[in-house]
C-alpha cells in the first residue's frame, strides 16, 4: 500500500507564495498521473492540479492557472505545488492523491496539510 505524505504548508500573505510536497513511499510507484486537490471550511473537495508520472503532462483548474505550477521528481516518488500570487481564497487543507490509471477515480489520499492566507 503506497502512502501519501503532504508538506509545506503554513500561513502566508496574500500575493506570497508556499510550496507544497507529497511524498509516495513504497516499494514499487508507478501511477499514470498525481494531483492536487483542496477543500476550505464547508465546501466540498475540488480539484487544483494533475501531472502525468511517465510524461509530465499538466492540467490545470482555472482558478490556479498562471499562479501555481505543479511539478514531480520520478526518482524521489515526489510530487511539488508552488504556489505563487496566493489569495485569501486559497486557504484551505490542501490533499495529494494519485490515479492508478487513465479514467480512473483518484484515490490513495494524503492526510493533507493546511494553507492560510491572510489578507
């Protein structure tokens, strides 16, 4: 059973940045892609951003795109988010999750890490 371990978070001001880690530990990691999602207080879980783990492929939502770059470093089973231009809506718990294969649901969560923007 591979686990997720989210890092990085923390409180910051609004326009600075953070960057977030999760961590994949076992003993075989090959999943078709990684993502980030999030959920603030009393709404639900939504997505952030995904990358492919053998291409590198990105995707985005719309409300981070230009501002959070997601990244993975294959030989360390680590998947990155820095996070630049952070707004107060930002704030929330912040989960890593990885996807077995292509259509797949996203599953094998993180415990995650809380971001807190302040204005």
């Amino acid at each position: 059973q591979v686990q997720l371990v989210e890092s990085g978070g923390g409180l910051a001001q609004a326009g600075g940045s953070l960057r977030l880690s999760c961590a994949a530990s076992g003993r075989t990691f090959s999943p078709y892609s990684m993502g980030w999602f999030r959920q603030a207080p009393g709404k639900e879980r939504e997505f952030v951003a995904r990358i492919t783990w053998n291409r590198g492929i990105t995707n985005y939502a719309d409300f981070v795109k230009g501002r959070f770059t997601i990244s993975r470093e294959n030989a360390k089973n680590t998947m990155y988010l820095q996070m630049n231009s952070l707004k107060p809506e930002d704030t929330a718990v912040y989960y890593c999750s990885t996807q077995r294969a292509s259509g797949s649901a996203y599953s094998n969560w993180g415990q995650g890490t809380q971001v807190t923007v302040s204005s």
